[in-house]
C-alpha cells in the first residue's frame, strides 16, 4: 500500500491529505516561462520542485495516471520590447529562448511535462473564456478592450486572503478612463499593426496574461483539476485572477483543490536584481564560470535547490552550491560499480509528507553506508543519474575549433562578458552573448 501523501494547500493554508478528483487522472498545472530571455535561477525553483512532485504522483499513482501541464507564455508585453530591442521578429526570439530553456531544465534533471502547451496556440480558448464571462455579467468591454469586472466575484481574494485595500495596494493599477473599478483587470487588448495580434469580437488584440493560464488549464485538464502550483510571487494578482476567470466562466466554487506556492529565492542575501549585479541565470551557472568561479552541473544545481524545504525562502549561494557538491560527491562515490535496486519505503514516505526533502536526505546518508543499491535507486528517482559524476565538461575543443575558435579565445569573451556584468553594462553583456551565439556557440 502507498504512502499517503500530505500537500500544504495554499488555499486553506494547512496541511492537507492529498484525493484526487479521479487517481486514474491525476492533474496538476503548473506556470511556465514567458520565453523572451534566459531563466534566472529563481525561474529555476518552481520547475525543480513541481517535477520532484510530477515524480512522486507517477510513482503513487502511476506513470499513465498523472498528468503534467506546464505552459509556455510566449506571447507578452515584455517578449514585443526584446524583440524589438534585438531587431527580431518575436517568433525568432520565443523558439530560440525556449529551446534554451529546454535544454536547461534538462540539464537539471528535470522530466518532460505530459503537456506544454503554448499561450499563441489557445487564442481561439481564451476568447471562448471571454465571451463566456461577459455573457455572464463578470466582464465588459470598453475601447476596444475587455475587462474583468472584479466586484462581480463576491470571493475574490479567497487564495491571498488580502482586503480590498490590501490588494490596491499590492497591484500594478493602471489608470485609465474605459475602466469601471480600479481593480478591474485586462483580458483583451488592442495591437499596434506592429505588435502580436489576432481577429476577435472587440477588434484586433491579444490577450491579457492571466487569461492565458486559465485557457490553457481548461484545455488540457478541464473546469476543475487536482493541483495549481507556481511561485509564491504569483499567489496575487496572477492565482488570484486565475480563480477569477475560471471560477466565474464555469460558475464553479473552485479551479483547483490545492494550490501549491515554493518560497522566494534571493542571492547571497540580497534581492535579485540586474542593478545589483547578481542576477543569475541558469544558463550562466551551467556553463560559465560567472558564480562561483566555475560552471556547475545540473546535478548540483538540482540537489542544492531541493536542500531548502520548497515553502522557505532560500538564499542561493556559492557555499550552498560547495555543501551540495561535497554531499553529491560522496553518494556518487558509495554508489560506485552499484546497479540500483528501489527506492525504500522510508524514503517515499519522507516525500509524501508535503516533499520534505531533509528527513529524505538524512535517509540517503544512511543508505550511503548500508544499502548504496537502493541510494542509487533513490537518487534516479529524484532526478538524478547515478552514473554521471558531477563534473561539467564546458566545452568541447573539437567542437570549437571547426567555428575558428580555440578554448583560449572562448574562456577570454567568457571573461569579457563576466566583466560587463560586474560592470552592471549590460548592452556590452549581451552584445558579447550575442556574438557567442552567432558563432554558434549557443550553450554560453
């Protein structure tokens, strides 16, 4: 018999025993990226964390029982400007960002999503979504704009549990004449014959953000679904208009049974931020020597994420990175000439228990001294692959010299651009990013 498995459920802000709607179709959704630069390692957390979980759900209730949905916005106000900023058509930038993206989740060890559906493919949904809810009263149109009528939802805020001037206050407000309630917010809005955009009932437009994850989940796992996870920066207003939507398109109480937030990632005690000069991405720390010195595997990366429980904030440093390398080390070297058997009860009973990781690592130091078949099988299941060792091999000289380039000219503009980092001089950063890719150096 399984373990039970226990979730902290944002929604009720307790811990729960977790029932699916149907354990034959298990359901979860969790946001992706918006594809128009590279993932920073905050971006990183939410991927780690919801495919450790997407792991576990398949080993309780099956690998065809569990479906994965993760998106990909890749249409947006922020991709339209770095487009343009680059001198690109956005099509160029969103396949090119996501298939770094691609490879770096990878890199980490992370599984395939069963679905990752794209914002531009669901238009025809989220205008379906629109219609719905104007017909129902809960949305309007104005100046070529639809809106959601916020004070139509009598339980709105139910997932920040914030008061109305809370929410005021914690909102982006844009002011602007066709709006009937300052917390009213977008669903479609007019393109420039620049911008994105596609043929509706209240004219040429695309859509807002948060109507695209409520789209998509409706697409791909129904009115209702088993679990919504995502960042804790999203509880409000993105979760929060999620509900909105699809509560009120629907007429249902709920759009999903448990939500699911990890904590906020900050850089060696600080915010991160480009002003700072410590915005890091995981791009960079697989395969520059940007943090730290060196360039670290997805292993590493992996294990010093998962360290820190997924609900605390977690402080993302070199030391932290050092700690997991030491601790990946030793369990690679007990597992050495080891062919894995299966993970232990203990060991799936430590996850279930709301993926408490630290009572699972201390049961794999254990294993460690008496049972490295299982630590290794303990180890695939997380992610982590008991053959490789946690070196990262960061370029391949064979390789580099059929683009006219040698490791020593690759590791001097790999100094440049750490040097424009440090310099805060971004253009010059990305200028020499650019150059590394045009020469067909895209992993850099």
């Amino acid at each position: 018999m399984s373990p039970a498995l226990k979730i902290y459920n944002t929604l009720t802000r307790s811990k729960e025993f977790f029932e699916p709607i149907d354990c034959r179709n298990v359901r979860i959704y969790v946001c992706g990226p918006t594809v128009y630069d590279y993932a920073h390692i905050g971006n990183a957390r939410p991927i780690i964390v919801f495919d450790l979980l997407f792991r576990l759900l398949r080993h309780l209730y099956g690998d065809r029982h569990v479906k994965y949905v993760r998106n990909i916005t890749d249409v947006d106000d922020k991709i339209n400007a770095r487009a343009a900023e680059r001198g690109v058509t956005i099509r160029e930038l969103t396949e090119k960002t996501n298939q770094i993206f691609q490879e770096d989740v990878k890199a980490l060890g992370c599984l395939d999503p069963t679905v990752q559906p794209r914002a531009t493919e669901h238009i025809a949904q989220m205008i379906q979504l629109i219609e719905r809810l104007i017909s129902a009263g809960h949305a309007y149109a104005a100046d070529q704009h639809v809106l959601f009528n916020v004070p139509s939802m009598p339980g709105y805020g139910q997932l920040s549990r914030r008061s109305l001037d809370e929410m005021l206050a914690g909102a982006r407000i844009d002011v602007a004449p066709y709006k009937r309630g300052d917390m009213d917010f977008v669903l479609w809005k007019p393109s420039h014959p620049s911008e994105p955009g596609w043929d509706s009932p209240w004219g040429r437009g695309r859509p807002g953000w948060h109507i695209e994850c409520s789209a998509m989940s409706w697409a791909h796992l129904g009115e209702i679904f088993d679990i919504h996870g995502g960042g804790i920066d999203l509880i409000f207003p993105h979760h929060e208009n999620e509900i909105a939507q699809s509560c009120c398109a629907f007429d249902r109480e709920i759009m999903a049974h448990y939500w699911m937030h990890n904590g906020f990632l900050q850089v060696e005690g600080e915010k991160m931020s480009k002003s700072l000069g410590n915005f890091v991405t995981i791009h960079e720390l697989l395969h520059s020597e940007f943090f730290g010195g060196r360039a670290w595997s997805g292993a590493i990366l992996r294990l010093a994420m998962l360290r820190t429980h997924y609900r605390q904030p977690i402080d993302w440093t070199v030391k932290a990175l050092e700690d997991a390398a030491k601790v990946y080390n030793d369990w690679m070297r007990a597992m050495d000439g080891v062919t894995p058997s299966k993970p232990t009860e203990e060991f799936i009973i430590a996850l279930s228990d709301d993926l408490n990781f630290a009572k699972a690592e201390a049961h794999l130091h254990i294993l460690k001294r008496s049972d490295p078949a299982a630590l290794a099988a303990c180890l695939e299941f997380m992610g982590f692959d008991s053959h490789k060792s946690s070196s990262h091999d960061q370029s391949d000289e064979a390789q580099l010299a059929k683009i006219g380039l040698t490791k020593s000219d690759l590791e001097q503009l790999i100094v440049e651009r750490i040097e424009a980092r440090l310099a805060k001089n971004w253009p010059e950063s990305d200028r020499i990013r650019d150059q590394l890719e045009s020469l067909g150096v895209s992993r850099l």
